[in-house]
C-alpha cells in the first residue's frame, strides 16, 4: 500500500511579484492537428451566404449573416453527439447576444452606454465559456461580433430580419460542423485518444532516460490528455465496438503513465499512429478481457457520477471565474472609454482587443497582449498591402476575406500572433461589405485601438487582482488528500470490489489533473503569496504512488508488447 499523503497545512508565505516574461512570446510551434477542420469549415460556412448575398447584389448584409457563420470555430473536439448539443448552444449564445445588441443599438445611441453594456458582455461571454470550457476560440467570436453590432446603426424594425440572417448563417454552420459524422463516425474521439498515447509516449520515454517525474510538465500534460480523451469518450453515448477499443487503449495509456519504467514508448506511439487514422482501432493482446472490463466499469460509473450545471456553478457567489470576469468588464469598458476619448470613431475595437487578451492570470494575459499587438500591427500592414486588390470589385473583397479566414485557423495554432495576422485584415475587410473605406483611416483607427485595449486590458489585469487563485490550491490539495485516502482505504481491503478501486483510481487521478491545473492557474498571477511549491510536489508524489499500486493490485497490463 502507497504511504499516506503529507500532513496539509496551508498556511503562506509572504508576497512576491511575479515576473513577466518576454523570451520565447513569438516562437513558432507545431500547427495545431486539426487546424483544417475549423478552417474549412468557416471558409464553407461563411461563403455560401457571402457568395449568394453577392449575386444577389446585397452583400452589404454579410455583416449580419457572418455572426452566424463564425460559429463554424466552434466544438471540432467534441463528438458529434456532444457536438451537437454544444454547438447548438454556441449558436444560440451567439444570435442572443447579436439581438441583444441590435435592441440596444436601435434604442440608444450615446456612446457612453454603448461601451458599458460591450463591457457587460464581454464579461459574461467570458465566465460562460470558461464556466462551460469550450475551447477555443472561446469568448472572442462572441465578443467580436456583439460588440460590433452595438455600434451599426440599427433600428427596431431590421431587427427581426437581421436575426433572421444571423440565424440563417448558424443554421449553415451547425449543418457544416455536424457533416463530417456521415463519413467519419469516431473522428473525434479517434483524435482525443490519439493524443493521450502521443502525451503518454512522451511523458514514458523522458521518465525512463531521467527517471520517473512527479508533477508537471510532460506527465501532467499526458494526465491531462488522458483526461480530456475520456471525457470525449463519456460525451459519445453508445458504447460501440470502436469505442470499446478506444477505451482499452486509455487504460493502457493509464497504466503506462503510472508505471513509466516498464512500458515501452514506441508502442504507444504506434498505437497513436494507426487510432488517428480510418483503419481498424489497434488492440493489445495481453490481458485485454482485464482492461476492457475495467474500461466498461469506469464509462458506467462515470455516466452516473456525472452532473451538470457548470454554466451556473461559474457565476455563483465565491466562484473563481468572478475575479477574471471583473477583470474583464474593467478593462473592456476603460479601453472603450479611453479609445472614445482619443476620438476613434470605433472604440469597440478596442473592447475587442482588451477582451481578448485575458487569460487565467496575469502572465497568461501578458503573453497574449504582447502577441495580440505585434500580430495585429503586422496584420494592419497586410491590411494596407492588399487593400488596392480587395477594392476592386465587391467579388476581390468576398475572396480576400475567406482568404484570410481561413489562413487565421491555419496559423493561429503556431502562434497566437500569427493567426492574428490574418485576423485583423479579415476584421477590417468586413467592415467595408456595406461600402468601401479610406485604407487610411481605418489602419490608424485600428492601430490606436490596438494599443488602447492591449495597455489596459493589461492594467486591469494588474489592478484587479485574483486573490482567489493561492487559496484554491488549498481546496485542490484538500481533495486530492481525500481522494488517495480513499484510494488507500481501497487497496488496504484484502478483497476490495474492483469497481470500487477502479472508481477510487480514476477519482484520484481527476483529482491530481485538477491540482495541476490550479497550480499552473495560480502560478502566473501578478501579486500573491509565494504558492506552498513544496507541498504541492510531496501531494504529488504521494498520489502517484498510491495509482502505481492501484495499477498493480488491478493487474492492468503496461504497453511492452507487439499489438493485434
């Protein structure tokens, strides 16, 4: 049996500052694996309405289906069953915030009340996609489109028709998201679990050249994947036979994860290989009736253990998205204000800009305003560049703007200020689908509303401050203690019920993903206590402990050996 946890004692140590980083904010990574789904899907998604508005010679109402057809961004990580639902729900977030700001618009015109309600939504964009985490690209679609419909000239009576389009074009997105089920059934979770062995393989092959490392870094991040691929799986509904081979492949990965030195990379990197792609799902050999029944046990006890309400749980009193959700409502609405004072006729670019630089913390925030900037400024240069083209005709438009939608999602996964590159001119090209604009004007325009909302949006995020974020390690550390004395209470029974003990691992296991992930959360914040490092790293170690022997006693084989 695993030695018991370290005694909690969550007392902290004074006050530091946290340093914030410029090294390595431009580098370039890998494109993200499936960049090409959203990208086709938006580029289809938004020019078939672009492209019948044009023939229809009314292509100034594009501006109102695109809110619509951006929802195509949307869920490409999730199974289409979950899909489905979620990406409905996005769709209907995003006409009601669309609407919202159409009624306002017709209804006030003064800027100053304008830019208080943008700032509103922003805030609650935010908390719903953090509450619910939808991934990317989060709240920023939601913002964009909201905040700029409070600034086009409306009245009540478009409002209808307008909707109407908006919900014409997220008609058409859902339908483009949801198509690839009639060919690929198991895509997604296929990716999920491909990832996990990936994540996994890494994590093994480091730990057997250096020894086995507790805490972050690769093996937190194979937790996580491990995690997120049996999330996905959960998310599907039936259990079909393809399912059924994913999920052994997950216990496999978990029982790698826990007993490093015996598991054999390479394996799992084949196994990665072949599940990504259409053919049949690989099958271990060994003990595979053990590991599937096992995976069966954890899919039926999780379906019930589930529980919704995350929506709400993210706006309740103490919750910890308020903080970051204070944040944003602040910055937004100073950018707004400041950018109005400077006299930009478009102050809800800024809005825009400050809302999407905030990040779970202050280092977060800071990287992703010094990429924002340099992305946008180069994207406004871009913008210049290419504008004599774009205004030739309204078709050279039309095509310039799906260009660039769709180079956004091919390199936004490289690096945050590259995607943006192709964002800003794309942003302002829709701009001009109701008339063509001074190049000029509008490169200045954005370009002050750049530096507006990056500045304070980082401000705010230095003056309001997530007090929060040191004490909820206390409250992960508090579960994961709870969770390994129930996974040893578990061990320590001569005949523990193996539902019992798998149920005690994989609790265990959620509990130590979520450590992390506070710990990472909290370890960028600005002006906090020094986190308790030390404490963190032997609750780590402990756990770890207690899920090799949980691995051990359940007999789940490690991968080492040839596969079917």
């Amino acid at each position: 049996m695993s030695s018991t946890p370290p005694p909690t004692s969550h007392a902290l140590p004074a006050r530091r500052v946290h340093r914030l980083p410029l090294a390595g904010l431009l580098a370039l990574g890998a494109p993200a694996d499936i960049w090409y789904k959203r990208a086709y899907s938006v580029v289809v998604a938004a020019g078939l309405p672009n492209i019948t508005l044009l023939l229809l010679g009314r292509i100034d109402l594009a501006m109102f289906t695109m809110a619509g057809s951006l929802c195509a961004l949307y869920c490409h990580n999730l199974p289409y069953a979950a899909r489905a639902r979620t990406l409905a729900g996005v769709c209907a977030g995003m006409i009601g915030g669309f609407a919202l700001a159409l009624v306002v618009a017709a209804l006030t015109d003064s800027p100053y009340a304008l830019i208080a309600v943008g700032a509103l939504m922003a805030a609650v964009q935010k908390g719903a996609c953090d509450a619910v985490r939808i991934g990317p690209p989060g709240q920023l679609i939601l913002t964009f489109i909201s905040s700029a419909t409070l600034f086009t000239p409306s009245t009540l009576g478009q409002v209808p028709g307008r909707v109407a389009l908006a919900a014409g074009g997220a008609v058409l997105a859902w339908a483009v998201c949801m198509a690839p089920a009639l060919v690929r059934r198991h895509g997604p979770e296929r990716i999920a679990v491909s990832r996990a062995l990936r994540a996994t393989a890494a994590y093994v092959a480091r730990a057997r050249e250096a020894g086995a490392e507790h805490g972050g870094g690769p093996r937190g991040q194979a937790a996580g994947a491990i995690h997120a691929a049996w999330q996905s799986l959960l998310a599907t509904g039936t259990r079909t036979p393809v399912r059924r081979d994913l999920e052994h492949l997950l216990v496999h990965a978990e029982a790698a994860l826990a007993r490093p030195d015996e598991s054999d990379p390479a394996v799992l990197r084949d196994w990665a290989d072949r599940t990504t792609g259409s053919g049949p799902v690989p099958r271990p050999a060994d003990a595979a009736g053990t590991a599937d029944e096992l995976a069966g046990l954890a899919v039926e006890r999780a379906y019930r253990a589930r529980s919704g309400g995350a929506l709400l749980r993210g706006f309740r009193p103490g919750s910890p998205l308020l903080p970051i959700m204070l944040r944003s409502a602040v910055g937004c609405a100073l950018a707004g204000y400041v950018s109005y004072a400077l006299g930009v006729g478009r102050p809800y670019w800024a809005i825009v800009t400050a809302a999407s630089i905030f990040q779970a913390n202050i280092t977060l925030t800071w990287s992703r305003g010094v990429q924002r900037v340099f992305g946008n400024l180069v994207g406004v240069a871009l913008f210049v560049a290419i504008a004599p083209l774009s205004h030739l005709n309204q078709a050279a438009l039309v095509l310039c703007c799906l260009a660039f939608n769709f180079g956004a999602e091919a390199l936004v996964g490289r690096n945050y200020w590259l995607g943006t590159v192709c964002v800003t001119p794309m942003a302002l090209l829709i701009t001009e689908f109701g008339h063509f604009q001074n190049t000029g004007e509008l490169a200045l325009d954005r370009v002050v509303d750049t530096l507006v909302g990056a500045a304070v949006g980082i401000l705010a995020a230095v003056l309001v401050t997530n007090r929060r974020a040191t004490s909820l390690i206390g409250d992960a550390l508090a579960a994961t203690a709870r969770a390994q004395a129930d996974a040893d209470t578990a061990l320590a029974a001569p005949d523990a019920d193996p539902v019992t003990l798998e149920d005690r691992r994989r609790r265990l296991t959620g509990a130590l993903v979520e450590l992390r992930n506070t710990v990472d959360a909290a370890s960028g914040e600005w002006w906090q206590r020094a986190l308790p490092q030390q404490e963190v790293l032997l609750a780590e170690q402990a756990a770890h402990r207690t899920l090799a022997a949980t691995v051990r006693r359940q007999g789940l084989p490690v991968p080492k050996g040839a596969s079917t």
